[in-house]
C-alpha cells in the first residue's frame, strides 16, 4: 500500500467562497501523479468515505496536470462561519487525506 | 508599450512586506502599484458589523510605503475590496488612513473612490442563485445589514481615465485592482486578468510562500512573467501553477464579472531561476446577460463563550452523552423562560475542529472544552453559557470518581462576551449592464499639498 503523505509535496484545504470547500492534492512526481489520475484513485464516492459524508456533497475531482494535482472540491457542511462553525477558513480539514492508502 | 510592470506588495493590504522587497520592487520601475485588501474568508463579521479584519495600524503602515513610493514614481495606486469586505463603512475607513498619510505628508494627488455597497431599494425579484449557495429569497434581502457587489475591472479603468492616480474602491474582484491599468494600456484582457489572479495574493504563489512579501508581474504581448523581489523566494512552475488552484473550485475555469477566465491552454514555463512565464490564458465574455456577485450579511444574535480542559480519563471517554445531558439540563431549567438560543460545546482533542468525525482514533489524554451560547440578546446569551458551565463543572456522570469538579478553568472570570454573530446572508448573482448602470461611479477628489479638497 501506498501512503498518500509519502507521495506528495502538498495536501491542503481551503474555503472556495463560503458554501465550499476545496483540497488540493500535489505529487511530487510525475509519473505517479499520472499513475493516480489514470487509475481513478480518487473519485467522489472514495472521498466521501474518507470523511464519512454523502457522496452528494462531493462536487468534482478534478486532475490539473501543470501542478501535478488532483482537486476535489465539496459542499461546505455549512456556509463559512454559520452557528455550529468549526473552522473559518476551512484551512485545517485535509488531515484525513495525510492518511489515505491505495495501490497503483 | 512592450511591457506593463505591477508591483503587488502583499496579499491583503495590512499583511506588510519587507521594506527591502518593496524597494527593490520600486527599484524596477513598476507602472502601477495594486493591493488586493479584501477576502470573504474571515467570515461573516466583518461585512456585517462594517469593521475590518486588518488592524489600522498596519494598514496605515503599508499604504505610507506605498502612497507614497506611487507619488514619487507618478503612477497609479489601486485598492480594491477596502477595509476587507467592501461596504461603505469599510471604504470609509480606507479613506480616513489615505487622508491621514496624505496631510502627514503634505501628498498631492487626483483620487477617485469607488463604492460598492448596494442599496437594498434597487434589488429586483431577479437575484440568481449561486449553488451551492441557497437560494436568495427576498426575506433574505430584508434581513441583511449590508450588501456589497463585486465590481470587475472597468470601474477602475474609468477611474483612471477619468485623471485618478490613487483609487480606493469598495469590494472588487480581486484581480481587478491589477488587470485594469494594463487593459487600458492596450494589454491582454485574459492574460492581464491571470496576472492578476496571481499577483492577488502576492509571494504566497513563491516558494518558500508568504502572503506578507511583494511579488513582481510583467505583462507582455502574449504572456506575463512573475518574479519575487527577495533573494530567498523564487517562483517555480509549481508554486506558480499551483497557486491557480488556490481558493477556486475549478482550476481551469474561473468565473468572474463579465466573463469566464479560461486556462485550459494555459502553459507555465521557468523563465529565470527565479521567475515563470504564463502563456496562454483566454478570458470568455458572458454570452448575453452579464451578472455581479452579492454578498450580504445578517445579525444572528450574540455570542458568549467558556473556556475550560478536562483530564479525566472517564470523563473524556464519556463527553458525548456528558455534552447531550448538559445540553437537556440547561433546556429544561430555562424552559418556557428562554427557549430561543443556540447552544455548542466544542471538543478539541477530539475533532473540536474538525468537520470530520473518523480523524481520531485514540481518546486523547487531555480535551479544551469550549462553550459557545448565542442568543437573540447579550443577557441571555451569558445566563446560557454561564448556566452550561456550571452544569459542567459540577455534573455527575456515571462511573465519576473526581468529584470535586470536572473542568479545568484557566482564567477568572471563565466567560467571555464574544460580541454580535453575523452570517451570510445573501451570496448570489445580480443582472448588471456595465454600461446602463450608476453603480461602482468613481467619485473624484483633488488632493492638494495633504488636503483633500
């Protein structure tokens, strides 16, 4: 198995406006990046297990190749700062991708 | 014109940058100086209560380097999306540390302010929905506290040729401030408006990243290149292309006033060690009717919080029913005396901050146990949060053996007032004719020797 933390120089989460939220995934290499996009490693029904949400909420994943990432954008569980708020910015959500394993 | 040269000092005006890169930005002899000063990221506060997320001071320490770099240099100044979120309040704000600088300084210059807030009494029944947000009702209209549209970049252009050489505008999109003065020069609209989607945030597209450092943009005919201004930052083609990811949805297709940014040609190429060259950027226009984003925000009601840890191993082994049986207590205690509030125990050391529930497997040693009571009134807010955290501190959980109290208080008092909770309340597109319009009209001032006349 391969550990997703191993593989990249970049795994972050980020507000796309208030009502979204957006991880960026960047390979360190190439091949691999390409490896992954090819072999559909990630798709919205993996990481919606991953967080434990619906896979509705899951709006694209998306392979940007000049930066060697996979970008998955979802729906916010609500819009950015509504009562039951836990992080504004939405910048510290991505730690379950550290741990992610798959095999190519 | 072979070039056009834009010095972006920081990501959002108050963030600083070292005096060094700034110089050595000046040193190249930019045509503009822009900043982008704004971001809905913060959250919903800041557009509500008409108070900026930057501190005054060091917003004003920033725009002294910069008023003042763009005087001597005589070329344009431009802020967008002032005091943060845009609202007239803010621009306001903006304006009050540019007339202070200027009268300090004894500045003479032409400047034009540009609001965005958006009267209520001109929202039609035509508001379109921007999914995922909700939406827009008009009740949603009614309940907002201020509402602001995103100006794209021809308000700042008009401003421009109207003789302003300083222009301070309300919420704007965040590359407009960089983009405008280069398309009036006859620049690439696609490729002006990437260079300004980069330049927004400016060293934070370098590596090692930083949104408190200048970055460099030169636009050519038919493409841009980016450079850092300080010997320990470069930009690479990674850092460069991926900052195009940065806070988007889609990275290939970037929707904004009047059209769509489209990079799916876009090619990122290093040019020297420490600068890349983009390529290939195409900015779409609107078939049809084009549309600005609104952005609105309500009172909620006011928040008061308690601040407490535990470490008790039964305890935090226990702390969800704890929670739920807390939460009933303090319901039926107040009930049919106060019913509406929003009760909220946040657990850290057990995803307090986290929206996903499977990231800890093991029950931490130590838990920080936030209590958060809003209400429609300050009063009920505190007896709320003051209530909950007495229940805590003292409730008898079962198998409980420290029974002398559960929580661990760092301060006295133990609440704290957390002031009036706003929230989004409107998020969507308006229909707006660029040229049929009084919206986003420049309002021109003359500046004489520090007075503004």
């Amino acid at each position: 198995m391969i550990k997703l933390f191993d593989m990249v120089d970049v795994v972050r989460s980020k507000n796309s406006g208030p009502y979204e939220l957006t991880f960026d995934i960047l390979f360190k290499d190439a091949d691999h990046f390409a490896a992954f996009v090819d072999k559909k490693i990630m798709t919205p029904a993996v990481f919606a297990g991953l967080y434990g949400i619906d896979e509705s909420l899951v709006e694209s994943v998306i392979a940007f190749p000049p930066a060697k990432a996979v970008k998955i954008t979802i729906i916010r569980p609500m819009a950015s700062g509504d009562l039951g708020e836990k992080d504004i910015y939405g910048a510290q959500q991505h730690s379950p991708l550290l741990s992610f394993e798959y095999e190519v | 014109m072979k070039e056009f040269k834009v010095l972006s000092p920081t990501a959002i005006l108050g963030y600083g940058f070292p005096a060094a890169s700034f110089e050595e930005g000046m040193r190249r002899k930019p045509d503009a100086i822009a900043v982008d000063a704004g971001s809905t990221d913060p959250g919903p506060y800041y557009l509500g209560s008409g108070k900026s997320f930057t501190d005054r001071g060091a917003v004003k320490r920033d725009l002294e380097f910069m008023l003042t770099a763009a005087i001597d240099a005589g070329i344009p100044l431009l802020i967008g999306s002032a005091g943060g979120s845009g609202a007239d309040s803010h621009l306001a704000w903006n304006v009050d540390i540019i007339k202070e600088i200027a009268a300090e300084k004894g500045l003479s210059f032409t400047v034009a302010v540009i609001s965005s807030q958006i009267d209520p009494k001109i929202i039609k029944d035509n508001l379109v929905q921007l999914a995922p947000a909700p939406v827009p009702t008009a009740k949603d209209v009614a309940d907002s506290v201020n509402i602001v549209a995103q100006m794209g970049e021809k308000p700042f252009m008009d401003a421009l040729k109207m003789g302003a050489q300083v222009v301070i505008a309300g919420r704007a999109y965040d590359p407009a401030v960089f983009a405008a003065p280069a398309i009036n020069a006859g620049f690439d609209v696609g490729l002006a408006l990437h260079m300004g989607k980069i330049l927004e945030c400016a060293a934070i597209a370098s590596t090692p990243g930083s949104g408190s450092d200048c970055m460099f943009g030169t636009l050519r005919a038919d493409h841009f290149e980016l450079d850092t201004l300080n010997p320990v930052k470069k930009c690479t083609t990674t850092s460069v292309s991926a900052h195009t990811l940065y806070e988007k949805s889609n990275p290939t297709k970037l929707p904004g006033p009047g059209g769509v940014l489209d990079l799916t040609g876009t090619t990122f190429e290093q040019a020297t060690e420490t600068s890349v060259i983009v390529r290939g950027s195409k900015f779409v226009p609107d078939e049809g009717q084009s549309y600005i984003k609104l952005e609105g925000a309500k009172l909620v009601g006011y928040r008061t919080v308690s601040f407490a840890s535990a470490c008790d191993p039964i305890m935090i082994s226990r702390i969800n029913e704890i929670v739920q049986a807390v939460k009933d207590k303090v319901a039926s205690n107040f009930e049919g005396k106060i019913d509406d509030y929003f009760l909220d125990f946040k657990i850290y050391g057990a995803n307090g901050g986290s929206f996903c529930s499977s990231s800890v497997n093991t029950p931490p040693a130590e838990i920080a146990i936030v209590i958060e009571a809003v209400a429609p009134t300050v009063a009920n807010a505190d007896t709320i949060c003051s209530f909950a955290r007495s229940t805590l501190l003292h409730f008898g959980y079962e198998g409980r053996k420290s029974t002398a109290g559960n929580l661990a208080f760092p301060f006295s008092p133990s609440d704290f007032s957390g002031g009036a909770v706003y929230g989004f309340s409107l998020y969507c597109l308006m229909p707006h004719d660029d040229d049929n319009t009084t919206l986003f009209a420049p309002k021109i001032s003359q500046v004489k020797d520090g007075v503004w006349i």
